[in-house]
C-alpha cells in the first residue's frame, strides 16, 4: 500500500473484511485512490475508497457509514466512500468521465472478487 501509518492500513484492511462480511459476495472490488493512492497527501487528508457493487439496492449504507464514522472517532481517519454498480461505473469509463479514469489511473485495488 501506499504511504499510510500501520494503523491505515489496518483500518482499511479491516473495513474490507468488513464489507465483505455484512455484505457477502455483493462487492466485486474496493479501491483507494486520490492523493492517499497517489502518495501526495496532507496530514489531514481523507482516505477515499470506491467500492464497487453488483447491485447497490442489496447495500446498508447506514452500516457503512457507521464503520466511517467509527474510524473517524477512534482513530482519527477519515474515510470518503463512493458506492458505484460495477456497470454504472463502467459507463464513466465509457465516457471518459474524469473521476473514473482518474481512480483507473491513480486507485490502489484493496480488494477483489
């Protein structure tokens, strides 16, 4: 992984386990990616992390984002997640739009189906 403190990486390495326990089989790949991938963070950066999803109505949200906060209050990291279906995301590709070629480009694959 990228330059992050042990404790990054084994907050994200413990939100993919995560993930994949609330949600089993539903999520085909976690990624990070922005200037935490990159490596040109700040102190005060946030993690970003795009999942990707079969289908995002079988998705908690809420558990989710309970996780992110969690984090936030025991560890001080702050995660951002994006939650895009694998065809969803794979239009944006499609189309050049810049956040997806972007996370293709620079993203760091945490996990995969």
């Amino acid at each position: 992984m990228p330059d992050l403190t042990n404790t990054e990486q084994e907050v994200l390495k413990y939100f993919v386990h995560y993930l994949n326990k609330i949600h089993p089989g539903e999520i085909t790949k976690v990624l990070l990616y922005g200037s935490r991938a990159r490596g040109d963070h700040r102190l005060d950066s946030d993690m970003d992390v795009l999942i990707l999803v079969k289908d995002k109505k079988n998705i908690d949200r809420d558990k989710i984002y309970d996780f992110v906060l969690d984090s936030e209050l025991e560890h001080g990291i702050d995660i951002s997640v994006n939650i895009y279906e694998n065809e969803q995301f794979n239009k944006l590709l499609q189309i050049n739009a810049p956040f997806a070629t972007n996370v293709v480009k620079e993203g760091e694959t945490l996990w995969t189906l």
